[in-house]
C-alpha cells in the first residue's frame, strides 16, 4: 500500500465504508489494500465471471450493468466513495451484473482470498460490510452454484 495511504490510517482515507470503521478494524484493512487507477471504462468483471478482488473506490465511479435480452444493458447501481465493489463473493450467489468504470478514479483493492480471510478474522467489519452491501450487492437472486463454495484465483 503507498505511504500516503498507510500515513492516513485513522484519518480519512477518502471511502466512507472504511471510514466508517473502528480505527482497529480499518487498520488492518489498509495494510492490506494496494491502490489502483482506474480509467473510463475498465471492466472489473462481467456476469458469471470469477470475482478475484474487491474494490474500494475513493473518486471514481464504477457501474454495475446487466445485459437485456435484445442486446442492450441497463444500469443497475452506481457504487463510488461509499461502498465497495465485488460483494457477490462475500454474500454468495452468482454475479448478474458487470462490473465497470464509469468515471475514471482511484480505487483501493483487495484480492479475494485475502478479503475473505480479512472477513474471517471478525470484529465489526464482516457485519458492517454486510449490512451496508446488501442492498446494491449485484447478486443474482438464483441459488448458488452446485458447489456451495466461493473459489479464488489463490486458492
């Protein structure tokens, strides 16, 4: 993570969710996070695809958009400075929607097993995510794949 990121710790870090954490909570998150640029138009993941890490934007702006039958999509939700990107792997369920930029920014990231370890670990940050992701989740209301589990890339 860049030094001005780790210099702010208990200060603001510019994404309300991690902000909005207990000092020790959001800590050990930012020692884990790395920064990222995202320009107009990145695609973070598509419907179906393997989640393999969450984004935290602090600036920019990412939509999720899910493709129509005749070819066109529609906007789902808008996540920037106030939540993250990527919770269909922390609430279960498929992915329905696309995952891009929509305003150029920058992001805080986290690859996926290390966010789930980080859930793991308790404190108040796995509730505090779930009750604030839930309602814009990107989830797909289908039941979960066969296998019950989450797969990440590192494991």
């Amino acid at each position: 993570m860049s030094a001005d990121v780790a210099r702010r710790g208990a200060d603001r870090v510019g994404n309300r969710l991690l902000d909005g954490l207990p000092a020790p909570d959001k800590d050990r998150l930012l020692a884990r996070l790395t920064p990222v640029f995202l320009n107009i138009k990145t695609v973070l993941f598509e419907p179906g695809q393997l989640v393999d890490a969450v984004y935290f934007p602090l600036d920019g702006v990412v939509s999720l958009v899910t493709p129509l039958e005749d070819g066109a999509i529609v906007e789902v939700a808008t996540v920037g400075n106030e939540g993250l990107v990527g919770v269909p792997l922390v609430l279960g369920g498929s992915l329905a929607v696309r995952a891009i930029s929509q305003v150029a920014g920058r992001c805080l990231t986290m690859e996926a097993g290390v966010f789930l370890a980080e859930l793991a670990k308790g404190g108040r940050w796995p509730d505090w995510c779930s009750a604030t992701c839930r309602p814009c989740s990107g989830r797909s209301h289908r039941p979960p794949p066969a296998t019950g589990s989450i797969r990440t890339r590192s494991g």
